[in-house]
C-alpha cells in the first residue's frame, strides 16, 4: 500500500451563467450542502480532498489535467454534481464537457501518476429526461450535446464510474440534496463505507432504488443508479483496516 494519502476531487455546480442569449440553466438548490458534507466525510477518511464549487467547461478539464500530474496514494475519488445528459456534464456557463474527456485525461497514457491507482467516480447528473412513464421534465438535465458518444469504452483501467440514474433517466434533486449523493454520504458515514467496492456500490443501488422516491412536483417518481468497472481485484476505498486486511492474504 502506497503511504502517500489519497486524493478526492469534488465538483459541484449549482448557479449557472448563460454567456449567449439562452437561459442559463436552473440552479440547484440543495446542491452546494451536499457537496460540503462529502467533503468534509471523505476529509475524516484521510483523503486530501479538493473542493470546487461553480466552475466552467474549461476550469473542469483543467482540474482534471492537473490531478493527472499529482502524486497520489492508492485511490483517486470523484464526485461531480452539476445538470447533464447522456455522456455530457454542464459547466456553470451551461457548455458541455464530454465524461470521455475527464476520463481519458486520468489514463495510463497521459497520466503515469495514476498508472495503476483506483479510479472511482460518482456523478449526480441527468443522463436524458425520462421517468419511467414516459414524461419528460426538468430536473438535473439540460439540452443533449449532438455528437456526445458513449463514455463506456473510454475508462482507463482500474476504473469504476457509479452514474445517479440510469441512461435517458433524469436524476433527482431537492432542497435536501439528491437521493444518489445522500445516499453515498449516509453509507460512508455509517460501517458500510468497510465493504467491498463493488458491494458498497451495489447496497446504494438497493438503498436509492427500494427506500428512495422523488417529492413535490413528481412524487412517487424512482430513480435507479447504476455503475460500470473495469476493476479486476476487490478494493476498500474507504476502510483502511479492511484493505489492509484483505491485502495480507
């Protein structure tokens, strides 16, 4: 085990600008406590963790670019919450960033730091604006990006991206926060944060899909997260005694 410190990066955006004639995008409320509640948890898990709060297409790219050049410790976690769609996510003046991009900016082949190191991210975002009737609404997502392409074969190894909903599904947010992120923060809060990744991941998929149900406007409306890896050994993000444990057999 490396004895460098693990590093997180938390993005959030929840006021938006608009630099052209179109509406900027609706704020999210609810979204900026959130985000300092997982900080401050990822904080007392011994990471050195970055928070970022309102930042552009091209600020969210250079933060990235800039993780690629750190030293790490064995685990690099993400969390972005911002308004999105399908492979996109919104910058705070409303333009995209391709999820492909932030995650090739972390490979191998651009970054020798992170060669080899967990890669874990979580994104609160709309993947499209459909409930499972069929509606179409405004929650956390904005108008699709044409040429946005599927992120699935972009992950560079060692990888795991947890998404809020599932593709074409719109992710849910309100004044408490989002029932995704909210959920994340009561497990790393509690003695689940010792499991398994692909556990961990797989009890917020349990919790959010069977305990969780939007309010106000479209209540009774459910939201199903979902998460891809290309891990192929167990990791323990973020319990250093289990890790330890599991790496002495």
């Amino acid at each position: 085990m490396s004895m460098r410190k693990s590093r997180a990066v938390v993005i959030v955006n929840y006021e938006f600008s608009s630099s052209g004639s179109e509406e900027p995008l609706a704020r999210r409320s609810g979204a900026q406590r959130e985000a300092d509640k997982l900080s401050q948890v990822l904080s007392s898990l011994s990471y050195t963790v970055h928070l970022y709060k309102n930042q552009t297409a091209k600020k969210i790219e250079e933060i990235y670019q800039q993780e690629s050049q750190e030293e790490h410790g064995d685990y690099f976690v993400s969390i972005l919450s911002s308004h999105g769609e399908e492979g996109v996510i919104y910058g705070s003046e409303g333009k995209p960033v391709k999820l492909t991009r932030i995650f090739q900016t972390l490979s191998p082949q651009r970054s020798s730091a992170l060669a080899g190191k967990s890669k874990i991210f979580f994104i609160q975002a709309c993947r499209g604006g459909a409930l499972d009737s069929g509606v179409w609404l405004e929650t956390d997502s904005a108008q699709p990006e044409e040429d946005s392409f599927s992120h699935y074969l972009a992950l560079p190894d060692n990888t795991a991206v947890m998404f809020a909903c599932s593709p074409g599904y719109g992710a849910f947010l309100n004044l408490a926060g989002s029932m995704f992120l909210q959920t994340l923060l009561e497990l790393l809060e509690g003695e689940e944060r010792h499991l398994e990744l692909a556990r961990l991941l797989t009890r917020i998929n349990w919790k959010v899909a069977f305990y969780c149900e939007a309010r106000g406007t479209y209540k009774g409306s459910k939201e199903m997260p979902c998460f891809v890896t290309n891990m192929v050994h167990e990791v323990f993000p973020f319990s250093q005694h289990a890790a330890e444990a599991a790496g002495s057999l």
